[in-house]
C-alpha cells in the first residue's frame, strides 16, 4: 500500500505534536484526510434506520425499558461505553448505563456461536454516570464515572462480583485502555482542562494498588508525573501537577499494537499516543480536514484490519472510519435520531458484527436507548 511518509509539527498547547507519521499498517497516516470509504457509499435507510454499506445488515438487540428477547433482564437506560469478549465459541457485550445518582451501572448480553442471545444480566448496580470504559487483557470491565471524583469499577463480564479500584484516581472518568506492553491502562478525563493519565498497576492485572501519573511536558519532553493526591479531596487531579498537558474533553480510549487512540470532544480530535516513542500525534483534526465528515468525536475501536471506527456524539449520528491510508469517511449514519448520541462501540472476538448503542433514541431520552448489531464484509 502506498504510503504518506512525511513528518510535519505543529506546537498545540504548548508542547510539539507530530503530524504525518506512518510507518506499519497498523499506523494511521496522521491527520487523516476526507475521501471514499473502503465499504463505498451508504444506501438508503434500513427497517432500523441505519444508512450502511451494500451488504450490511443490522439487528435490534436491545430497547431500554423492555426484556431482552429470550430473556427476563429488562435493558438499562442511557446505554454508553460497551466491549466484547470471548466466550467459549460465543462471546459476551458489556453495556455501560449512564444514568445518574446511584441508578448506573452495566448489563451484559451473551451469544452463542452463531449470534443468538443466550443470556442478559446485570454485572454492575448502584454506580453513576457509567459512562466509557475499556477492556482488560484478563477478561473484565473496567467502567467509568463521568462525574466529580468519580470511580472505577472493576466487573466480570460473567457476572462476578464487581469491585471499586480507589488506586485508579477519582476524577471525571470517560475511558480506559489497558496496554500489556508497558502494563498500564490508559485514563481520559471528560473536563474542558482535563488530562491524560495513566495507571501504573503495582502487579499487572490487579488494579487494587498502584500509581496513578498524569501526561506533562518538560524542558520540551513528554514525560510521565506521579499524581500526588489521587483521590482529589482537595485538589481535583487535573490541578496539581502544573506542567500536565491539557486535554480539550477527553472522550474514548483505545489500544492498539503500541499506540493508544483516544478522542477529545472539545476541539473534535482523535489523538495517537505512539507509547513507545513517547510522541503524540494527532490522527484527525476536524478544523484540519476540509469537509471532515467526523464531529462530536466520542467511543472508538478498531477493526482486524487496523481501521479505526469513532462514534459521534452529534454531528450526522454516524459511525466513521479512519483507515491506515489517510481516508476518514462515513462507515454508516443513524436517521431519525438527531437529539442521541452514538456509544458503545466494539467488535466481537471474530471481527465480522459491530455493536452500538444509541444513548437516547428516537425520542431524545435516556429511557428510550437501544442497543444494535451490525454484520457484514468487514476488512481483516
């Protein structure tokens, strides 16, 4: 394939930000560019709604407020942050509920091997504002509070006990991305002066003790500081360390071979951590793409074949796609849902059905989400 190799910089904030570094398949060619999705253009709306590709499909799996079908678990308002993980030959999605005060939580629905629901049921209760999350390499759900000196929590996608991980910092919690190279998970905050944290487990893969550090900048270098005060009692995390960089809504996080992605709403930013390098990269910058089809930047994942999908809060209530060669279009657009937002973003183990949620609905409310299953030729 061929590829952009050019670098350019760009002082953001204070700090240089590199533009235009590709080098693997797996790499986004950085800012990536307006132009034709590799799944061609969207056809006209489904029975559900959804605008997709030729030979794409979607299913309805889930309406807050009624039974999953085959099942007695009634679904949870506000759906939000979701994952996927392997079950025997099925696998399970984990769904965030973002309500408030003490009524969020995460439910789960099973699949068997050939995509029927087998099972659904709560895995978290009692939370607020369970807003994204992320994966663990040892098969749980860290889930997130978006709200002051929020928590995480630590939940079995079987349905385990869940726990609360104090060590991981209270502030407004958006997204988390384990990365098993450096064994840490990645943090975003969803402040307009938030930051970027990453937590520094004391044994990878028990999150009940560890250091939580914050991104800054010295002399010209990024570096990583310790958070003096995690719990924020007095000082909220993002304030006391004054060389922290500053993120413009942190929203979505994602791992991938050596670069976590992570999203800002408040500039419509998808960032590329290159951890390995310790540089920062901007993937997608609306004010930098003429005709940029992403707004609302919000959850992200990626595809088998290293494309990246990024749900919109707003915008055109699409899905889009960032492909390894520079090209960020529409992979589909959600009608008659305008006042929503779509979350929830994640693949099964195979790679070939999407899951997504849309938080509010058609009737702009957090009792009216629904949950959805898209199938088809994705790329591998």
């Amino acid at each position: 394939m061929e590829r952009r190799t050019f670098l350019r910089a760009a002082v953001t904030g204070g700090a240089a930000v590199a533009f235009g570094f590709s080098v693997t398949r797996e790499a986004i060619a950085y800012p990536a560019q307006t132009g034709p999705s590799p799944y061609g253009p969207l056809q006209a709306a489904d029975a559900n709604g959804l605008e997709l590709p030729a030979d794409f499909t979607s299913r309805v799996l889930a309406h807050t407020g009624d039974a999953v079908t085959g099942t007695d678990h009634t679904w949870h308002g506000a759906p939000d942050g979701g994952a996927c993980f392997a079950d025997g030959d099925g696998w399970i999605y984990v769904s965030n509920s973002e309500l408030p005060l003490g009524t969020g939580g995460v439910s789960a629905l099973r699949f068997d091997a050939a995509a029927g629901i087998t099972g659904a049921y709560p895995i978290l209760s009692g939370t607020t504002q369970n807003c994204s999350g992320g994966a663990t390499p040892w098969n749980t759900w860290l889930s997130c509070e978006e709200t002051d000196r929020g928590y995480v929590f630590e939940a079995d996608p079987w349905g385990g006990e869940a726990t609360r991980r104090d060590a991981m910092g209270r502030f407004k919690h958006e997204a988390a991305a384990a990365d098993p190279d450096r064994e840490v998970v990645y943090l975003t905050e969803d402040e307009s002066d938030g930051n970027f944290y990453r937590f520094v487990p004391t044994i990878w893969g028990d999150m009940s003790a560890g250091t939580l550090q914050v991104l800054a900048e010295a002399d010209g270098a990024l570096t990583w500081i310790d958070v003096p005060d995690p719990t924020g009692a007095t000082i909220r995390t993002r304030h006391q360390v004054d060389t922290a960089r500053i993120f413009d809504g942190g929203e979505g996080a994602h791992y991938r071979n050596g670069t976590c992605f992570f999203t800002t709403k408040g500039d419509n930013r998808v960032w590329a951590y290159d951890a390995a390098a310790n540089v920062l990269h901007i993937a997608y910058d609306d004010d930098l793409t003429p005709n940029g089809p992403l707004s609302g930047v919000d959850n992200i994942t990626s595809g088998q074949a290293g494309d990246l999908y990024v749900a919109e809060d707003g915008g055109n209530m699409e899905i889009c796609i960032i492909t390894p060669d520079d090209v960020v279009a529409p992979f589909l657009r959600l009608t008659g849902q305008d006042e929503s937002e779509l979350c929830g973003v994640a693949f099964n183990p195979a790679g070939d059905r999407l899951y997504f949620s849309s938080q509010r609905g058609p009737a702009g409310d957090s009792g009216d989400g629904y949950t959805y299953e898209i199938t088809g030729p994705f790329r591998k």
